[in-house]
C-alpha cells in the first residue's frame, strides 16, 4: 500500500478507509522527514488495525489514541459506524488530549 499523504485525504487497504482532514494533512506534509516517516507508519497501522492504540475515557469516550513510535507524538482517531477511520488530531502527548477536547467541543456546538 502506498502511504502518501494526497489531497484526496483518504488512504485505503481492502476495506478499510482513512479519512484525514486537509489541516492534518499539511501538518504531516511540513514535518521533518523523520517524524513525517514515523507518523505514516503510524497510519498504516491504524488501517491494518483499526482497534490499534487505547480506547480514550471520559469526555474523549469513542476515540482512540495511537503513540507515534518512539516520540511523544499521538494520533488521535475514530471509527466510525460504516467501520471508516477518521483521524481527529495529531499532537505532542502534553497537549494533544486538551486540543482535542475543544475539538470535539466545537463539533457538538454546530
């Protein structure tokens, strides 16, 4: 499976999908290539398994959390009901649980 991040923000193995939302995808694109290497792997391995990474409790209940590894990176994702991934956020460890809180506040407002 080719991991390059596209402007169709979707990657596909047999009958799994990834979306990634365009901000994400420009963030990953502006990494340094070591990071930038680390994190697809890291998306590979949610498309493989989609159940990777720990469940999240509490306010963030229904998404999922994948440590880049050997970094204190984490993608942040969801599965949805039609079994499609969606990547939520991507972030150093310290912060990426709070950002990711507003996120999912700001999407229950609208």
């Amino acid at each position: 499976m080719n991991c390059s991040i596209d402007t169709k923000k979707a990657m596909r193995n047999g009958e799994h999908k990834l979306r990634i939302p365009e901000e994400i995808v420009k963030l990953i694109r502006g990494m340094h290539p070591h990071l930038k290497h680390k994190v697809k792997r890291a998306l590979k391995t949610i498309i493989n398994e989609p159940t990777s990474g720990k469940a999240l409790k509490d306010e963030l209940n229904g998404l999922r959390s994948l440590r880049v590894s050997v970094s204190r990176f984490r993608i942040i994702f969801r599965i949805s009901r039609k079994g499609e991934m969606e990547i939520v956020a991507l972030g150093p460890r310290k912060s990426i649980y709070e950002e990711t809180f507003r996120l999912i506040e700001k999407e229950r407002e609208k």
